[in-house]
C-alpha cells in the first residue's frame, strides 16, 4: 500500500502559507461583527468531558439517543450525561484513546479506537459488549442498519462487521492518494447498501450482503501541478433523501447532487468542501473550504444566499434547530444563522479552544462539544 500523508482537515487551506512562514492575509479569519442577537441561547448545563479532543486532529464528536448524550475524550474516556440536566450516569475507561466520532443506537454506543478496534458499549452501563479489531484507525463514526456497523478506515478500507456479536462481514479495500485529509469520508448505510466517498474523488455503492461494489462514479477529479492541489477527498458524509437522491461534497472538487439507485448525475456545482451538508425541506446547507456557508435548492443547486461573513473561521459541519442554522467556530463561539435568508441572528461563547465538531441538535436544544472538551447544553429564545 502506497504511504499516505495525512494532514489536519482544518489547516489544509493554509498549509502552504503555513510552510513559508507568511501570514496570508487574503486568508485570515473574518473578524466578528457585532450582530443584532434576536436569538439567544441559555445554558442549560455544561460538563468536562475529559482531556477533549487533542493534538491529533480527532473529530470526537458526541451522540444522543433518546434522553441520554454520550461523548468521548482522546484519552479514552467515555461518559453518559442526562440530556435535560447534564446528570453524569456513568463513565468507562479504555484501554485505548478513542479515534472516531460516535454513534449511539438501540442500546448501544459504537465507536473506534486508536489501536484499530471498534467497540460497541452498552447504553446503560457502559460495559462493552463486544470489540472487533479492523486494519487501521477508523476516524468517522460508524455506521449501523439492523444487521452491520459499517466502518471506513483511513488505509481506504471499508469494513462491514455484525452488529451482533462485531464479527467481520466483508471487507471493501480501495486504492490511497499520496496525499489525504486528515480525515476519511462517512459512509451512509441503510438495509441493502452502503455509499461511500473515496479519498481519490469516487463515490461507490456497495452491496450489504458481500460487499461487492454495484457502481462507483467520479465525483471530483485531480487538477494541478503539486498534492496539495491535487486533494480531491470526499470527507464529509453522503445526505440521501427519501426519493433516492445522494448529495456529495468534494475537497477541492464540486458538490453533486445524483440517483442513488444508478450513480445518474442531476446537477453539480464548483463547491469544494470537505464538511457534510444538512438539508431541511427541499434545501442544502453546505460549508465550504472558505467557511462560507451556502444555500442551494436541492432540486437544481441553484445558490439561494450565501453568508461570507464567517469566511475562514474554520466553521464545522451545519446543524439545524428550529429554523436556524447552527454551526461552531476556531475560537470557540456557535452561531446562529436565519435559514431562510442567512442572517447571523445570534452566537455564543463556549469555550476558546475552539469547536471542530458538529454540534448536535434536539429541538430548540444545542449540544456542543468545545476541542477541550467543555460540553454545553444550550436552548435557543424565542
């Protein structure tokens, strides 16, 4: 297998500025206006979650079924809150710091360590249930339909194991770029298939039965002269909608909108990001690579609003609540963005180490999760 060179998500835009020593200016981060806040957000509760999400670029982010938010540090720690008062049920200590955001579904919390094992806890205790070893880190949190936990690990494989008992299913293995993010794509699983974008560009389907791939299609293809240029990682997560249509985000590539049931191409736009879109109604949010966030119809990806005003504040993925866009910053604030004309209605401070996962949302309620692993539990006014 070909070495890869994995580098962090946040900083590949300034990478090369970074090298020379300069700051590049046309990059910096737009400094924040004062706003008119006809959104506010009471505290609800805050918790420490450990030691955070640290150095090593580990998306952490935490996961909630039902009443209870489950989170993770990069120490190993796993912690089950009550999501209406912060209430600490349990907590459990690995033998290994954990890789991957996590997943928490009927009963239990899936999630990948360090070590290449995934894990799957009970809800209610935190004992593990069982553990699988796959054939490296596993960074996205995995995936689950009722009879797989689908993986992808950052030496291209994507792994389907029980999820019953976590014994290995198939194994899909794909060819490495010289150059990634660091970073892998989310697979998106439902019962018969499994799609997932590819650090080369491709976006495959694939058969929940053996792994066999049924189609795979070029989302974004290499341009330039150096790696960097060259990146064409598809590392957020495929949206699907109910009628069978996928939306993709590229790095350095375009957003493209296709069947699911073909890999057939509806529409595509020049939009390199490596975040996941959300869409709401017949509307995608995407953050792009400058941080700018983008309204688009989801039926022809015509740009409805385009919010620059955040540009290069290293935004995470979108949320929504209660008809606002929510979305975190590098220094730690979480805005809060009208998401029918995408007006800054309203943010917050929650910590200054910054905020590099998606916020989770419930209702009119926010969890964000801050890199030092300050957790808050926020509930938007009016």
């Amino acid at each position: 297998m070909k070495p890869t060179l994995a580098i962090a998500a946040i900083t590949a835009m300034g990478l090369l500025a970074g090298c020379a020593g300069q700051v590049d200016s046309k990059n910096a981060p737009r400094e924040l206006q004062d706003i008119g806040h006809s959104t506010t957000a009471t505290t609800l509760w805050d918790e420490q979650v450990g030691d955070g999400l640290g150095l090593g670029g580990y998306s952490l982010a935490p996961a909630q079924d039902g009443d209870t938010v489950f989170a993770a540090d990069q120490h190993g720690l796993v912690m089950a809150m009550n999501a209406d008062n912060g209430e600490v049920l349990w907590e459990t200590r690995l033998e290994h710091g954990v890789s991957s955001a996590l997943t928490a579904v009927a009963g239990h919390v899936y999630l990948g360590t360090r070590n290449g094992n995934i894990l799957a806890l009970d809800q209610s205790s935190g004992e593990e249930v069982w553990r699988s070893r796959v054939s490296s880190e596993v960074l996205s949190a995995p995936q689950v339909n009722n009879q797989l936990v689908v993986v992808q690990t950052i030496d291209g494989n994507i792994t389907a194991l029980s999820r019953r008992n976590g014994t290995e299913r198939w194994v899909h293995s794909t060819s490495q770029p010289s150059l990634t993010l660091r970073n892998t794509g989310t697979p998106r699983t439902i019962a018969p298939v499994t799609f997932a974008g590819l650090a080369n560009g491709n976006l495959v389907t694939l058969d929940n039965s053996n792994g066999r791939a049924l189609w795979e299609r070029r989302i974004a293809a290499p341009q330039g002269r150096s790696d960097i240029d060259r990146m064409v990682d598809l590392a957020g997560q495929p949206v699907l909608t109910p009628d069978g249509r996928l939306f993709v985000t590229s790095y350095n590539g375009r957003l493209v909108a296709l069947q699911a049931t073909s890999g057939q191409v509806l529409w595509s736009r020049d939009v390199s990001s490596y975040r996941t879109p959300v869409l709401v109604g017949d509307t995608l949010y995407v953050v792009d690579a400058d941080s700018h966030l983008v309204a688009l119809s989801a039926t022809n990806g015509n740009e409805q609003w385009r919010l620059a005003d955040l540009a290069h504040r290293r935004l995470t993925a979108p949320a929504f609540a209660d008809g606002r866009l929510v979305v975190g910053d590098m220094e730690g604030y979480v805005h809060f963005i009208d998401a029918q004309d995408g007006t800054l209605v309203g943010r917050t401070e929650v910590d200054g180490s910054g905020i590099s996962v998606r916020p989770l949302t419930d209702g009119k309620r926010v969890y964000a999760l801050a890199d030092d692993g300050s957790l808050e539990a926020l509930e938007l006014n009016p």
